[in-house]
C-alpha cells in the first residue's frame, strides 16, 4: 500500500530499514562494554575491513558534518586549504564547521563539470599563488556520488590522486551517497576508494536505511593519528557506541547496503523516464544515482507544492531535486510523474 506521506525532497525523509533496525534490537540485549569497546563496533570494523579489501582504521561519528568536518581536520593544518567543487557540502551546507574542527583551514573552490571536480581545476586552484601569505593547498575533498547526482568514474578518481600526488595533496571522499555510486558503476568499494587513490572516506549509512551514523576510514592509517581524541572532543563519541555500530552490521552483513541503494537508483532512474518526453521538462544532469534534478516552469513548481509534493530548489530559478530512497515505492514515483504530467498538459 502506498504511503501518501512519501515524499522526494530528501533521502533523509526516509526511516530505518528492516537490518538496522534488526540488529540494533539484537545489541539492546544485555549489557556491553561502552564507548567502542564492544562486540558490535568490532564486528562493525572487520566487516568494513572485508568489504573495502584493506586493514582500514574504521571510526564511527553521529552525522556527516561531523565525520567531513574531523577527517578534513586530520589532514591538514590550520594554515592549510581544503579544495573543494563549488557545490560541495562541506563549502554550502556544513555551516563553516570543516573550518571550525580544523581551527581555520580555508576552503578553495574549484570549477566542477556536472558536479565533478577535474585535474585542470584542481591544478588552477592548488597553483594560483604559492607564497606565504596564502594558505596552503594541502588536502582535496571530493563527493561520492556528487551533490548533483553524478558519480566518478575509477579512471576519473585515478587522475585526481595522481594530481594530489604531484601536488603534496592529501584525497578525502565524502561519500554520504557511496553507496548509489557502487551501484551504478558496478565497482567495488575498493576500486572506488583507495584502489584510486583516496586517502580517507566518509561512508554514508544515514541516507541508506539508518537512523544515524557515518562510518570514517582511514586507508592511509598515519593519518588516524589521534583521531579518537578528536572524536572524543568534538563530541562525537558515543558512550553506547554500539548503537552507532551495531546498524552497520545489519546493512553490511547481507549486501543490504548495495541492494537498498540500487532500489534508489531504479526508482530515480524511473522518475527521468517518466518525464523525459515532455518538452517544458529538462534534465538538469545525468542520473546516476538516486537524485533527479529537473528544470521546469516556476508556475509548475508551485502547482506541484500545491499538490503536496515536497521538493527542493536550491540549485537556481526553475530547478527542482527530487530524492529517491531506500524504501521508495514504484506507485508513489508514477504518482509524482502523473502531477508533473497533468501540471504541464501532457
């Protein structure tokens, strides 16, 4: 049965799915030993070593600004720069917290191509000027899938780390939609991490079935250093850690992670298919993850809010995104093409 309160304009609208829940109510039994010293953090962490291929130092934070925020903050100084696409979150939805835990580290954008950053950006960037009295380029901050739905190719993140190495630059990957990335290039988490050159990842579980959580992990391990006492100070870790953990044991045990993002992907996918004949539609970028984003009329904009559809348009005058989720049903998509449809008279 269709939930009419479905919506699309976040995959954070979305609840937990049927594995988080599960095993969170499998670690409410008894007591455990608090603050990550427990059974289900330590599953947690071999089952990321598994997955990723590699003895990874695996940290758990509450959110993703968080997670962004503390790894940025572990590889570089406070008189360093962080480059950065100019749609990144940690440059527009982060509140100036990846300067506040790095004590001032500025961020550098760079020119993005459908939401992703290039060599040639990156180089413009780190080189406009190197003496002193400018902030160093010192670490690269990529997003996985990107803030406009796109993902990078493993050949795409190759050239970047090779232009961080030529450059002395460390490579972060915010990966709050990893997951949707993995599932449409059929790659591997580690061919699409440190198999290309990424230093540190910021896995995303809360916008893939769970209630909070992102997962850290450090493939370049001296980086890691101290990074529990960051986490401790920055308040980020939990006494009942296995409440963060434990959920990541219930989406990584079974595949559940990949299968819930491949969902998402198909019902975006459906969603550009349905409306992709009419004329006053355009796609704004190619779908290839959960997100759609659309340019239409502002009148069929505030027509389909009207309707009750919720959605966001920060991306500039006429263009909307709609998020697909992990428990995004097949009728509540034809339901939002059917509006779109009737709104523009086809």
């Amino acid at each position: 049965m269709t939930d009419n309160n479905q919506q699309f304009a976040s995959d954070n609208y979305s609840g937990i799915c049927p594995e988080a829940w599960a095993a969170m109510e499998k670690a409410n039994h008894g007591h455990e030993r608090a603050y990550g010293d427990d059974q289900w953090t330590e599953r947690a962490a071999e089952y990321f070593r598994h997955l990723f291929e590699t003895d990874c130092e695996v940290f758990f934070a509450f959110n993703g600004t968080a997670a962004n925020s503390l790894a940025l903050a572990s590889l570089c100084q406070s008189y360093h720069s962080v480059i950065c696409s100019e749609t990144a979150h940690v440059e527009t939805d982060e509140c100036g917290a990846p300067e506040f835990f790095s004590n001032g580290s500025k961020l550098l954008t760079a020119a993005s191509v459908n939401g992703k950053l290039t060599p040639q950006s990156i180089r413009e960037v780190a080189l406009k000027r190197q003496d002193i009295h400018y902030p160093k380029p010192r670490v690269v901050t990529l997003t996985q899938a990107t803030e406009v739905g796109t993902a990078y190719r493993p050949d795409e993140l190759k050239a970047i780390s090779a232009t961080c190495k030529d450059l002395g630059l460390n490579l972060h990957m915010d990966g709050a939609r990893f997951s949707n990335a993995c599932s449409f290039l059929g790659c591997t988490p580690a061919e699409l991490s440190w198999k290309s050159g990424v230093d540190v990842l910021c896995f995303g579980g809360t916008k893939n079935g769970m209630a909070v959580g992102e997962a850290i992990l450090f493939f370049n391990r001296q980086l890691a250093e101290d990074f529990d006492y960051r986490c401790k100070q920055a308040g980020q870790l939990a006494s009942k850690m296995r409440f963060l953990s434990a959920p990541w044991v219930g989406l990584l045990e079974g595949g559940a992670w990949l299968r819930h993002a491949a969902h998402a992907n198909r019902c975006a996918q459906l969603l550009a298919s349905l409306v992709a004949d009419l004329p006053a539609v355009e796609l704004m970028f190619p779908v290839e993850a959960n997100g759609v984003f659309l340019q239409m009329p502002e009148a069929a904009l505030d027509a389909l809010r009207g309707k009750g559809w919720r959605f966001y348009t920060f991306i500039g005058s006429g263009g909307a995104r709609f998020m697909c989720s992990w428990d995004t049903e097949e009728a509540r998509v034809r339901e939002l093409a059917a509006d779109i449809r009737g709104i523009l008279g086809a």
